[in-house]
C-alpha cells in the first residue's frame, strides 16, 4: 500500500472537508525549518548536472567520447546508489521521484531502475505517538472512541502516510456492515515537507531548461507542475476516498474486480478508512499456486482490466504496483452463481464486460487498492490510443506513426519517412514476439537496431503532452507486472483481440459517419438547382452588386508602401555612393549625399495624413 490522494479527479462539492490546501502547500519558499532540505536537495543536483555536463558535453568536443561511453554504467549505477540513499534518508517526495524513475524501464538504463525497484518499502515508519495525534485531531476524538481496537503495528508505511488495522465500534459497525478495517494516516508535518521538496524540484526544472539537449526535447517546468498538481491532491485522502468510489462504480457489474469500500463516518482530509481487502499479492506466485490460481490467468485478466480502464472508462489506476492488487481467491461458479458476501466484496457473477473464453473457469478476482495516484484519460488523447493499439496490432507503421502525431509525442512537422521504414523493419523482425521469445534475440542485433533508432529518434521534434506521466507509469508497471507472471507474455497476443473489438467499433462509427455524410450531401444537392437558378435571375435583373473598395483601399496602401521601399533603397544607394565619392569627386560626393535627403522624406512622410477607413 502506497500513499493517498488522487491524480485528475476532484472530490463532489458535497463531501466536507475539501477546503483549500495548506499556505505551505502553496507558498514555494521553504519555511526556515526546511532550509537544510531545500538546499540538501539542490545541492545534490548541482553536483550531479556538472557531472553530465562534463562527461557528455565537454569531453566529446575534446575527442574523448570513448570516455564517456565507457564509464556510462558505472556512472549512472553510483547516481542512483547516491538518490537512494538521498531519498531514503528525506522521505516525502524524493521516494515518489525515485518511484517513477524506477518503473521507466523504456527509457532509463537498468543501472538505475534496478537500484531504485525497492525504494518504497525502506520507508521508516512514524512512530505511532506521533501519527496518534494527527489522526485524533483530524477525527475530533480519541482513537479509543473513534475505533474498538486499533494496531499500533503499521500494516505499510509509505513517504506520505501509513496503514494500520483496526476494528470499527459496534454502532459503526451496524451502520457500514463492515468490521475489521485498514485506516490511512499521513505523516506528520507532510504539507510542508511536499512544500519544500516541490519548490527545489520547480529549481531543478529551471537549472534542467539551460540546458539544450533538455529544452529541445521536454518542458521540464510543465513536468514538474504536473507532478506537484498530482503530489498536491494525493495528500488529500478525501479525494482518494472519491477516486476509489468512482472506480468502484465503473466496474461495479464485472466480477473481475473488487474494490475496498470507504467509510465514511471516519474518513477526513488526513485520515482514510476503508474495508479490509487484504488478500494475496499480485506477484506471489507461489502463494498463487497453492491457491489454485494459474499466475498466467491472472497476467490476462490483469492486461484484459487495465485496457478497459484506458478505452472504456478513461480513468486509470497510474500506481497497479504489486502492494496496490491483490488477487482474491473465489468459489469456481458458472453463469447462474449471484454476488458473494462479505466484507468489501462484490459478486462473481457473469454477464458483465471483459468476459473471455474460460471465464466461467476463473476462481479469482483482482482487487485495487489505493486510489491515490489516478489518470484521467481526455477523449483526444484515447482516441489516439485507440488508434495507437490498431496499428501496433495490424503491425500497421504508417499508423502507428499518425498515432503519435494525433497523440501529441511526435509533432505534426516531424519528417516522419525514415521513421516508417524503420518501424517496418521493426515490425518484420520483432513483430508478435512476446518477452521470452526476445529473449532468446541475439543482444548484438538489438544493438544494431538500437543504433539505427537512436540518432533518428533523437533527431525528431518529440515531446510529452499532458496527462502522459501517469499513463506511462502505469503502462510500464503493467508490462513489467504481466511478464514477472508469465515469462511468456506476449503483449501482441493480449492487444489483439481488443483491437479487434475497437476495429469493429469504429466500423460502426464510419458507416455511420458515411451515412450522415450521404444524406447531408444528398439534401444539399437537392436544394442546389434553386439555389443556381435565383442566383442567374438576380444577375438578369441588375440586383447584384460587388463592393470593392476595401479590396481598392487595401491595393493603394499596398502601392504607397512599395513606393515608399523604392524610396528608401534610392536613398540608402545615394547616401552610400556620395560617402564613397567625396575623397575623389568632392563636389559630387556631397551633392548626393545632399540630394538623398529627397527619397528619404518621401519614404518618412509619404501617405502621412492620407489614412483613411479599413
């Protein structure tokens, strides 16, 4: 379990407590107790840019590139050592930046993501005395009135909060139907310290832009605000509260997901409880097997669920990281079987989206948790996706290149032809291989495609448009999640048939779309022989008239401007020919320095007082 909040979705008007943000979340200045932070922070990445820009700018130009070829590995394995021990050491958002850099596998060597992969869970965690005092005060009573029982024990500890079981008094009880539950608290002081850590990122952001290579390629302020935005709103458990129940109604009527309920009698800005979900681990595969549940099964269903949440319901859970889905074991039930009871869940019954060959089969459901970090998918940009997958699925290069422009990665002034070819020749080679099959490649040839790529990639006009971080997070995560289930994977083979499905959608969409477009043309022509012959009546009697004079007012100005050019060329011409002649023919030199004064008022004063109306 990871920490609370949520990514793109605001909390209803109607929910108390969603007030505005701390004066330390707003105000960028580090308050005088978090000035060794700030500059803790800054300074690591001082040091850290002149160590780039020694190695991969200035010795290139003094021909030793080798250099720097060489020692790469190294060098980035002994960054990421040096911000684990950073991050570790402050806490708060520094472990959610190394969070993010650990799951880009697409464009981060593995020295760093393999260093930083378990950074979450060497979070201390607060020492119950003080997390006692930020929950009583949010909850306005004590902890022993407010639960029955209480673990001072945390279940998780995250960078910006911890988890502990409880159990719910009897009158809460009653109310809700639950009883053992998990409750979410954050950190004490956290508002200032995201504060202080977002205001030397915006710093970082800053120092990253002088740099060229980095301009050219990514806005990095524009990055930073969409992480602080983020950040910001995960700090705020009421919006994970609203997340979660959102989440929870798109796929209330599918039995391959559950999702824990909120409590809301004991819920407020600082403090979450929900209903216990615990189960098995997404990644426990041994645990998965002695329940009796195929790890493959659950990497499809897994794969099946996040397209949906991308294509269907355009809310995306951006943190599926194996602490945040658990797999629920379930009775094997046929159609017929109505919802299963208990605390939190929700029935395995069929007839609901998503359903594939073998799913009366299926003894299991995936259950999220921690809504915390939420991507909201806008329709330009699905629809790009949708566009995106059909080609990755037809092996389509043309496509999947006209994808990119509509999504926004690639601008539309990019020269894309050599990319196409490349991408064809990527697909005949690679196409359909799933990652036990690339890993049986000879790593010299991925090599020789990674040399073909690079200098081109980097030479196009790329950038990363909104709502993409989250996104890509949370595909990278997928991936990653789906090939530690199944070696097999074969991301092509679970694409296909959903592919398939949004071909056929939009199908539908065209005929319908051609549809509309025949009958609007058909009435337009229709009406078109009236319409040509009034027009032809009028003309016979006199009654239409074309008005001109703005096209003549502009045509004069045009004329005087061009005249009033002439002017000043004349002018430059006499004034330069008279300064060089006045050593060898004096008398004539100046008479036409003299006489250039003539154009030059003609090209100053010409048209003034003329003006006259547009």
């Amino acid at each position: 379990m990871t920490d609370a909040g949520v990514g793109r979705f605001a909390a209803p008007p109607t929910i108390p407590g969603t007030g505005g943000r701390s004066a330390a979340a707003r105000d960028p200045r580090p308050a005088p107790g978090h000035r060794a932070r700030y500059r803790r922070i800054l300074n690591f990445a001082a040091r850290e840019f002149l160590k780039v820009w020694w190695y991969e700018l200035v010795l290139p130009r003094l021909g030793m590139s080798s250099v720097a070829e060489r020692t790469r590995g190294p060098r980035m394995q002994k960054f990421a050592r040096r911000f684990h021990v950073l991050a570790v050491d402050l806490g708060g958002l520094m472990i959610k930046v190394g969070q993010f850099m650990s799951s880009r596998l697409d464009v981060l060597p593995p020295e760093i993501t393999a260093e930083l992969e378990g950074l979450q869970d060497e979070v201390p965690a607060v020492p119950f005395a003080d997390l006692r005092v930020v929950a009583e005060a949010e909850l306005g009573m004590p902890l022993t009135r407010a639960y029955a029982w209480f673990d001072e024990t945390p279940v998780a500890a995250a960078s910006l909060g911890q988890a502990h079981r409880a159990r719910l008094s009897e009158q809460d009880a009653a109310d809700t139907g639950l009883d053992t539950v998990v409750v979410k608290v954050q950190r004490p002081g956290i508002d200032e310290i995201v504060a202080v850590d977002l205001a030397a990122l915006r710093r970082v952001a800053r120092w990253a832009m002088r740099v060229r290579l980095v301009s050219d390629r990514v806005d990095a302020p524009a990055l930073v605000e969409e992480f602080a935005e983020t950040s910001l709103e995960e700090i705020d458990y009421l919006h994970e509260a609203a997340s979660a129940e959102r989440f929870r109604e798109n796929f209330a009527d599918d039995p391959r997901v559950d999702t824990p309920e909120i409590v809301w009698e004991r819920s407020t800005r600082r403090v979450l409880t929900l209903s216990d979900v615990t189960a098995i681990k997404i990644n426990d595969i041994d645990a998965l097997r002695a329940a009796g549940i195929d790890p493959s099964q659950v990497a499809d269903v897994f794969a099946e669920v996040m397209f949906d949440q991308v294509f269907t319901h355009s809310f995306v859970h951006a943190d599926p990281h194996p602490g945040n889905i658990f797999v629920t074991p379930v009775l094997e039930a046929g159609p017929s079987t109505g919802p299963s009871t208990g605390s939190g869940t929700q029935g395995a019954g069929a007839g609901t989206q998503g359903e594939g060959a073998g799913a009366q089969e299926r003894n299991f459901r995936l259950t999220f948790i921690d809504f915390g970090m939420m991507a909201e998918v806008p329709d330009n940009l699905r629809n790009g996706l949708r566009t995106l997958l059909i080609a990755v699925a037809g092996r389509d290069s043309r496509g999947l290149v006209a994808a990119a422009k509509e999504i926004g990665v690639l601008l539309p002034s990019a020269d894309t032809n050599e990319l196409e070819r490349a991408l064809t020749a990527l697909f005949a080679r690679f196409g359909g291989m799933g990652f036990a099959e690339l890993s049986t490649v000879d790593p010299r040839e991925f090599t020789a495609f990674a040399d073909e790529f690079g200098d081109m990639v980097r030479s196009l006009p790329l950038q990363l448009p909104e709502n993409m971080l989250l996104l890509i997070r949370a595909v990278s995560l997928t991936s990653g999640m789906c090939s530690g289930l199944n070696p097999a994977f074969n991301v092509w083979d679970a694409a296909e048939p959903y592919a398939g499905r949004l071909l056929r959608d939009e199908s539908g969409n065209l005929i319908q779309d051609v549809a509309k477009r025949a009958m609007a043309t058909a009435a337009v022509t229709m009406r078109l022989p009236q319409r040509i012959d009034n027009i032809i009546t009028r003309i016979d009697d006199g009654n239409v008239s074309f008005d001109t004079s703005r096209l003549e007012r502009r045509l004069d100005r045009l004329e005087g401007l061009a005249r009033r050019i002439a002017s000043g060329v004349l002018f430059a011409a006499m004034l330069v020919g008279g300064a060089l002649l006045v050593t060898p023919l004096p008398p004539l030199g100046i008479t036409l320095i003299c006489v250039s004064a003539l154009p030059l008022l003609h090209a100053v004063f010409a048209g003034v007082g003329r003006r006259g109306p547009r």
